[in-house]
C-alpha cells in the first residue's frame, strides 16, 4: 500500500502568538517535514481570518522554499477568480525561476474568504466562479506561449498545475483536461467518494498524464496516545466551531472536553464536517489511514494537523510519516 504523503499548512496564528511567529513556525515544520520524507508542502489562500496567516500565499511559499531544500512547495491553492490570471503567472514564474522544479500551483474557485472580502478582494470583478474554466485557460495560455501578453517570468517555464475542490466541478473539469485533482475531504468527507468518481470517469489523459492522479487533503491529528490525540483535537474543533458561529479567533488551545462549548446541533454539524479525520495513537492512526486509502484508492495524501503547541503539531506530522512509511 506504498502511498505518497503531503502535508498542508495554513499558517496557523495560535493564541498569543504573531503572524511572524507563525511564518517561523512554518518554516520549521517545511524542514522537518522534509526530512520525514514528505513530497510536497503546500499553502492556502485564506483572508479575513486572524487565525490563518498565509493569505500572501505566493510571498509565503517563497519563504517555505528558500527555507527547505528539495521538497516541493507550493498552493493549495490559490483562489484563481480573486486574482488576474497575469499576475498569478508572473507570480509563480518568479517563484519557478527562483527554487526550479520545486513549484506546484494548484489552483480553486471558491474565494477563501467571506462575501464583504471578497468584494474587496475582486473590486469589479464579481466572478462567483462560474468563468473558472476560462480563467484557466488563460492562465495556461500565459504559461505555453499564446496568449498575446506575455508573462516575464512565466513564458515557458513547467509549473505543475493542479485543480483543487470540494464537489464535482473541479473533478469534472481536471479530469476533462487531463490534469492532477486534490480533493478537500478534510473539510468535505461526504463529497469524496462522488468526486473521485466523476474525475476518473472523466479523464482523459493528456500530455501532462496519461492516467488520472488523484490526492486527498485528510487531517491527522497524531500523539502518543489516543487520549491526546483526541485532546490535541480540539483546537481544530474550536476553529471550524468558530467559523459556523462567524466569530474571527486566532486557533485556541486545547480543551479537556467540547462538552459545554457547542450545542449538540453544532456538534452533529461539525462531525459531519470532519468526519473523515483520523485522531489517535500511532497504532489506531495507522488501521485508520489504511483503511481511507483502501476506500478512496489515493494516489497520495496530503496531511493537515490544526494543532496549537508548535512541538506537539511537529511529533504529529512526524508519526503520521512513520505510519505511512510503514504501510509500504
């Protein structure tokens, strides 16, 4: 069951502490993470939100990959419709021409964000995704040489583009183009199943795959004891129990028990939500993980842990890497 493994970071602002502390802390988790053997690190384009500091999404990868030295880095994603599809090339062109064949930019339509940033966010362009696919196109165009404007850095380089969602669209769209599809079942784990099937119906193969590639986004949250775990856990619960009440908070600390702190409604809501993620000892993670890939048949994993202490977040990316080795 040999699997790739990835890892997704949002940048998390805990409690108390700076978006520059984050920056840091980011950094040391993209060196350690290579060395655990992880094949891509990727960042999310989040805005409006005082507990996710990666919304300069392509300065921060810059940082990440002049931190590391071979792991791939990139978005994921970058929110197209909220961007000039120009700039975005000559973004990652720079990117590209700074860490060659070390860049990825995978790519989603939703904005990231809430209806009043967005707004600030597009000024005119009041795209509600629906252009996606052209804006796509034209993003290729600049990268492979035909559009009439040129992109300088951008013109020529290979930059891996991946689409990125949480329904069918996306999945249809990458598998109709040929391209690399990573579905958020960390945040979407009733859509998985369905995703995944419409993209490898869909696929037809191209001349950058010959045959479909599909990577899941899954949280793992990983300790030395179930019990931890399950502790270490709450912070992530707090944070999406924070987004459905709309209350803007940087990620708190953990919690003995939730019990108290969400209604049974919102407690239903948010398992429905993270239901796909696996929290646990190393041996309850590992019967876990094998079972999902078993289910969805991933090509690969990439692994997100919303976790407030630095070193707990670091022991559990590293025994999520030991399992997953082990499962080979």
């Amino acid at each position: 069951m040999s699997i790739s493994y990835s890892a997704l970071d949002l940048a998390p602002i805990t409690a108390g502490s700076t978006a520059s502390e984050s920056f840091q802390r980011s950094a040391d988790l993209a060196r350690h993470a290579e060395k655990w053997g992880y094949n891509r690190y990727w960042l999310a384009e989040h805005h409006n939100m005082p507990g996710i500091a990666s919304s300069a999404t392509s300065v921060v990868i810059g940082h990440i990959a002049a931190a590391t030295k071979t792991i791939r880095v990139g978005s994921g994603g970058i929110m197209l419709p909220n961007h000039a599809p120009l700039v975005i090339a000559e973004q990652f062109g720079t990117l590209e021409s700074l860490f060659p064949g070390r860049i990825d930019l995978g790519l989603g339509r939703a904005p990231g964000t809430d209806q009043v940033t967005m707004r600030a966010l597009r000024r005119q362009n009041m795209s509600d995704g629906h252009d996606f696919p052209e804006q796509l196109a034209e993003l290729r165009g600049y990268f492979n040489g035909t559009n009439h404007v040129h992109a300088v850095p951008g013109e020529g380089l290979s930059i891996p583009i991946w689409l990125l969602g949480s329904s069918g669209f996306s999945a249809r769209l990458a598998g109709d183009l040929g391209l690399p599809f990573s579905f958020a079942s960390h945040f979407s784990p009733d859509h998985t199943l369905p995703a995944l099937a419409l993209y490898r119906r869909h696929f037809t193969s191209s001349d950058v795959l010959e045959k479909p590639h599909a990577m899941l986004g899954i949280n793992v949250i990983a300790a030395d004891t179930d019990q931890e775990a399950e502790w270490l856990a709450t912070s992530m619960q707090q944070q999406f129990l924070n987004l459905i009440r709309n209350k803007a908070v940087p990620l708190q600390p953990p919690v003995e028990s939730m019990d108290g702190i969400w209604t049974e409604f919102e407690k239903a809501a948010l398992q429905q939500q993270l239901g796909s993620s696996i929290i646990g000892g190393p041996e309850t993670i590992k019967k876990k993980l094998a079972a999902f890939i078993e289910e969805t048949r991933a090509d690969e994993l990439m692994i997100n842990a919303q976790i407030y202490d630095h070193e707990a977040r670091l022991h559990s990316f590293e025994l999520a890497a030991d399992v997953l080795r082990s499962l080979e």
